[in-house]
C-alpha cells in the first residue's frame, strides 16, 4: 500500500515539535503497517476490512478522551499551585516589611543596653560576694578539720579520716569549679587557694601512704584484723567512685580538679604486686648450701601456696567480687615467678640444678601440689596463666643441661676406662663369677651411669629422656672407641714387658666378657628408653663399635695363640714331620688345648667364636706351613706318605675340636684333606683335573697357590704346570655369596730374587 502525499507530509517534522516524536510516530506507523500486512495477507480477511476500521476508530476515540482527561487534570493542579505560590510570595514580603521595623527599633535601643553592662558587673560581684559570705565558715574551719583529719589518721580510723579529706577536697573542688565556670582562675587566684590548702595535699599523701603499708601487708591483716582492709577497700573503691564522677563532669571542656584521677585502684594492685615481689624474688638465696636451687624453689611452692590460701579464705570476702583478687594474686605471683626464674637462669648452674629447674618448673609449679591444688580451683587456672618458662628457654636449659650430663658421662668413664687399664697392667688375675668366667666392673659402671641419667630425665619428659638416651649411647660408642684404643696399647705392653702383663690372656678374655655384657646391657637400656622405630636407627653403629672392640679382643687372644703355635707349624713340612707318630700334632693340640681352656672363661656365644676362629687359624696355618718351600717330596713313597700324613693330621685336628664343642660339618680343617688330593694323583697328566675340581669348591685359590703345591710335589715339569695353570686361566671362577674365604687370606710367600751383581740386567 503506497502513502498518499498527504500522510507523506504529515510524517515531517513540524516547527516547534521535539525530534522524539518523530520518531515515535514513525515506529507507530510501521508497526502498523507491520500488522495490517499480517492480518490482510489472504484475500478472505478483507471483507472484515470494515469491522477493523470500526473497532480501530472506536479505540482512537478511548485514547483521545484519556489524554485529554489527563491533561485536563494537570492543568488544574498547576493552576491550584501557581496560587499558593503567589500567596506565599506576599506572606514573605509581609514579614521583610515587619523585620526592617524591628531592626529599626533595636538600632535605637542600643544605647540604652550599654548602660545596663556597669549593672552587669555589679551583679556578678554581688553573686561571688554572696558565695564567699556563705562560704566563709567552711573556709574558716579548714584549718580545724585538716587537724582533726591528722588525729583521724594517727589513730587507724581510715574511714573518719577519708570523710574529712572528702570535705575538704569538695571544698576546694567547689570553690575553684567556680572560678572557672566565671573565667577567674587565674594562675594568681589558683595559687593562693593551694597555699591556704596546702595541708590537704599533705593529708592526701599521709592517707595514701597509710593505705600503701595496709595493702602491702594485706594477707597479713586479713588474718589478724580483717576490718582494717576492709576499710581500706572501701576508701579505693570511694576514690574510684569520685574519679569516674569528676571525669564524667569534666567532659569536654568542663573543670578537672588538681590530683584527679587518683587512679587508687590501679595502685591498690600495684603495691600487691610490689610487695609480692619485695618479698619472695628479691632476697638472693644462700648459694654456698649443697642443694639450694631445691631448697630455695620449695620454700617457694610452699609459701606461695600459704599466700593463694590465705587470699582464698580470708580476702576474697574483703574485697568486691569485680577485684578478682585470687586470679589478680596468681597472675602476679606466675609473672614475679617467670622473672626471678630467668634471674635464676643468668647464673652459672651446673647440671643438678639445671634438673631441679626444669623438673619444677615443668611438673610441680602446675601441680595439684602448687598452682593445680585442688583447694585453688576452679578460680586458679593455670593454663590461663601459660608455663612459667617459655618453651625456648626450656629447650635452651634442655640443652645446657644435656651438655653438661654428656660432658659428665664423658669423663666419668673415661676415668673407668683409666682404673681398668691400670688394672690390667697391675700384675693380678681378674676376678670371675660364680661360673668361673673371667668379668670386671667396668659394664656395671659404665652402664649404672648412664641408667641413672636416663631414668633421671624421664621426670621430667620422654622426648627428652629420648635425646639424653641417644647422647648416652654416642657416649657409649667413643667410650667402646677407646676400649679399642686401650686394647691396642696392652697390647705393645705386653709384647714389651710380656712379664708386666702375667694375666694378659686373662684380661682379654674378660673384655670379651664385658662386651658380651654391655651388648645385653644396652638392649635392656634401649627397650626401656626409645619407641620401637628408635633402636633401628641408633643402634647398627653401636653395635658395630662394639663388634669391632670384642673381636679385637678375640684377635689377639688368637695371636697370643699363634704366637704358641708358630715354632710347631715352622716343623713341617718337613721329613722329620713324615716320619713323626704324632708328636708333632699332638703338641699342636696341647698347645690348643691350653688356649681353649682360656676360651671357654668366655660365655656363648663368644666362646664357640674363639674354637671356631681358632679353628681356621690351625687350617691357615698349616697350609701356609705347605706353602713355604721348606721340602720338596723326592720320591712317589714320600708323595704318599705326606698324603697320609695330612688325612691323619686332618682326622686327629676335627676330632680334638668336636670335642671341644664345634660341629663337624662347620670345621674349615677340610681344605686339608682336599688338598691332599693333590699331592696323592699319582697321574701328573690329570693334575688339571683334580685342580679344577678343587678350584670349584675353593674359587678364591689362586695360580700362586697351586705353583707352590705342584712344587711341594717335586715330580711337575715345567710344562705339565703350565698345563695345570692355563686349565685355571681358561676356566676362571666366581665367588658364590656367602662364600667364606679360605685362600684369600693365605699369603703366598715372594719368589726369591736371583743374586745381581753391579747394575747389569738380571737374567
């Protein structure tokens, strides 16, 4: 549908019409004709055309009537309020015209107020002239009362004298709040008022002062005159009343008289805490007495105990329940106490005070026996109140106090260690138990010492009885460290002064003893000390430490042995040895014999270590005697007869150590008999056989080791031993875990040099 010029020109915007209205009517029209296209899109809706235009008129029509009623109803209140504005406009100059009239009136009166300013001042000093004429029998008697308010005083009767300052200070208080109210206090006027009562600030202090003496002495007079305190109470608590009246008046701009707050509530707790100190933290105690820390902190928890009693009982009825007194007595008696403690802690204690210091502070001062007493409680709290040394001075004494124990420990046994050397050199057989082995005291000192120690620190907690044990037991391990040392040095003694050292042999098997001791001695002390997860991590070097110090022990027991036993395997091989029936041998055996009668002073398992070890020194030694070149076997019968020789020897050693007590299937005296093996093969070809066969049993044997029994043979060429030696290179060996090593701790002896003259080569 196109628009016809008409509705063109009616969509411009007209003179004097807003640019909004425009577009409102254009987005009207399109919405529309926006509509009417939707509705008249099909032929058939246009025979309603009539009834749309009908309907559409008709709403026009509403809307039109609306507006107009709307404006209608807009215009006639702006009319209603352009007529009170109007009247409201002539009320105002109404009251302009009679303000000017007024002002007109006081401009000429101003003459007249002038002369009323002289009647002004006259009338204020008729009003002070009043006030001082009623004021002047009170101000005539200051003098009386400040005397009657004295003999008050002097005679205890705190009350009486209280009511007479009370007087004369509201007097002054009076007489200089108005001055001030009429801005007449000047530093003149000010001045001559104190001077005339300069006794009230005299009386104030003596007051004061009788106050200060009655609270310093407070647990004392709640026992023997209660009323007095009492008294004294209520005077603070007057004063209290007085100062929050006064600051009250004062604000903001107002008078504060001279002395105002006096604050004696404040002071009231002030010299409590004043005396408590005074009398319990200041007096230094008799250091020069044995035990005074103890002494001197049990005089403490004692009296400190009396004076919270007293102040249960007896003050706390005295005073107002808002004082708190018994809390206010503990709080000042723990921060007095935490002080003179750290007072303490700056002199040079040794390690007994130290524990004194922390097992009191730690356990008795929050007891039921001190702070904890059950006849303090519930009004004591003393988790409120904190420890009474924080937890880094506890850790600092902790420490001091694990020092000073270690440097103890350190040489007490030390000492221990001193005496137990210079008994070993003293010439006398070590003492033995009721089973015949050989022991000395140096476990139960050792040990006692450091059981005491620990069992000590447990009062005061387990994690530090965890750490005293730990450093213990370092201790324990130097102390083995130089049980070492000591051992090495009898040792060179005896070898120096083998008649110095009688009971050499003795002594050594004593230590084994006590090493046997200590290890069952530690693990008791470590059961009872450490959590389960402990020993694991404390113990592995001890036990090494110790280990090493026993087994020297045994060491040179099997030396002093092998000393014994060197000039009877220097005997063989030999011819004298293949001819021999069994004298060799059983010398050998007596020898052993003797040295396992030491052996078996020694509990198990130590001394089943000893046979054991001396065992395989009898085995090492008698196939290095072998090794040493000492004969060659000239014929096949001397081949056989060091073969039989050897499987005699052999069967006469195993059965001589089962019947000391080892186990046949343990006896290292095998190899022996193995090696016979060696020198019976009467084939020289299959010796490489044989030797590989032994070399799967004893993989540590090396081609030094079998030159030198090819050698003993006497009937090896040069090449057949080549042969022997290259079986081995080609079929080398590995060592099975758990291998105990036989060969590798038999040296071979060095070949001989050839003989050189001057600096030619040596062929």
């Amino acid at each position: 549908m196109g628009m016809s010029a008409e509705d063109s020109s009616s969509t411009r915007p007209r003179e004097g019409e807003w640019p909004e209205l425009e577009k409102a009517e254009k987005l009207a029209r399109g919405a529309a004709l926006k509509w009417a296209s939707g509705v008249f899109y099909q032929p058939d809706k246009l025979d309603s055309l009539p009834q749309y235009k009908i309907r559409e008129v008709q709403r026009n029509r509403f809307i039109e009537s609306r507006l107009k009623s709307t404006a209608q109803s807009y215009l006639e209140g702006m009319n209603t309020g352009l007529e009170e504005l109007h009247s409201a406009l002539t009320d105002v100059q109404h009251v302009q015209e009679e303000l000017g009239s007024i002002q007109k009136d006081l401009t000429s009166c101003l003459d007249s107020f002038r002369s009323l300013q002289e009647l002004r001042e006259l009338a204020t000093k008729h009003d002070q002239l009043e006030a001082v004429v009623q004021m002047l029998p009170q101000l005539f008697s200051v003098p009386q009362l400040i005397s009657e308010t004295f003999n008050f005083l002097q005679s205890q009767n705190l009350l009486r004298a209280h009511l007479g300052l009370m007087d004369l200070e509201n007097l002054r208080d009076s007489i200089l709040s108005q001055l001030h109210n009429r801005n007449l206090l000047s530093s003149l006027n000010l001045t001559s008022i104190e001077s005339y009562f300069g006794g009230l600030l005299e009386l104030n202090d003596a007051l004061a002062q009788h106050l200060r003496h009655t609270v310093a002495h407070a647990t004392q007079l709640v026992s023997e005159d209660p009323a007095l305190f009492v008294s004294v109470v209520r005077i603070i608590e007057r004063e209290e009343s007085i100062d929050a009246n006064v600051l009250l008046r004062s604000q903001p701009h107002g008078f504060l008289p001279p002395g105002r707050p006096k604050c004696w509530r404040r002071k009231f707790f002030q010299v409590i805490q004043d005396a408590i100190v005074a009398s319990y933290f200041q007096a230094e105690p008799n250091k020069t007495q044995g035990q005074w820390l103890s002494s001197h902190l049990a005089s403490l928890q004692s009296s400190i105990l009396t004076e919270l009693c007293i102040v249960k009982d007896l003050m706390v009825q005295c005073c107002p329940p808002h004082y708190n007194i018994l809390t206010a007595f503990a709080t000042m008696f723990h921060q007095g106490l935490s002080k003179h403690l750290h007072h303490i802690l700056a002199w040079d204690l040794d390690k007994q005070e130290i524990f004194a210091l922390l097992h009191w502070a730690i356990h008795v001062y929050p007891s039921s026996e001190m702070m904890s007493h059950p006849h303090l409680l519930p009004e004591v709290d003393v988790s409120a109140l904190g420890p009474i040394l924080p937890a880094d001075t506890i850790g600092s004494l902790e420490e001091s106090y694990l020092g000073k124990v270690q440097a103890s420990i350190a040489e007490w046994m030390q000492k221990a260690l001193e005496m137990e050397f210079e008994e070993w050199l003293c010439g006398k057989e070590p003492e033995s138990d009721y089973q015949g082995f050989f022991q000395t005291n140096l476990p139960i000192i050792a040990m006692k010492m450091l059981d005491e120690n620990i069992k000590v620190v447990s009062l005061i907690s387990g994690i530090f009885q965890q750490k005293v044990l730990e450093m213990a037991l370092g201790e324990l391990e130097a102390f083995l460290g130089s049980l070492y040392e000591k051992l090495v040095e009898f040792c060179k003694a005896h070898q120096q002064e083998p008649m110095a050292s009688t009971y050499y042999t003795a002594r050594l098997l004593s230590t084994v003893n006590n090493c046997l001791a200590l290890s069952s001695s530690i693990s008791a002390l470590c059961a009872n000390g450490l959590p389960s997860e402990e020993p694991a991590r404390i113990l592995p070097s001890l036990h090494t430490a110790l280990e090493k110090t026993q087994k020297k022990a045994c060491q040179l027991l099997l030396e002093e042995m092998l000393a014994d036993l060197k000039p009877l395997f220097a005997q063989l091989p030999s011819r004298q040895w293949l001819l021999d029936d069994f004298q060799l041998m059983n010398s050998i055996c007596e020898v052993i014999d003797k040295h396992a009668d030491g052996f078996c002073r020694t509990h198990k398992p130590n001394s089943l270590y000893l046979l054991s070890e001396a065992e395989h020194l009898v085995m090492s030694q008698y196939v290095k005697s072998l090794l040493q070149k000492r004969m060659t076997c000239r014929t096949a019968e001397e081949r056989s007869k060091m073969s039989t020789r050897m499987l005699q020897d052999t069967a006469q050693l195993k059965e001589f150590f089962c019947a000391l007590g080892l186990e046949e299937d343990k006896l290292s005296l095998k190899v022996i008999a193995d090696l016979q093996q060696i020198i019976s093969v009467k084939d020289p070809s299959m010796l490489g056989l044989e030797v590989l066969g032994f070399m799967t049993k004893y993989p540590d044997i090396s081609e030094d080791h079998v030159s030198m029994f090819l050698y003993l043979r006497g009937d090896i060429s040069k090449e057949i031993c080549n042969h022997v030696l290259g079986v081995m290179v080609k079929n080398p060996q590995v060592l099975p875990e758990n291998y105990d090593p036989v060969f590798s701790n038999i040296l071979v002896p060095a070949p001989e040099m050839p003989f050189c003259l001057g600096k030619s080569k040596c062929t």
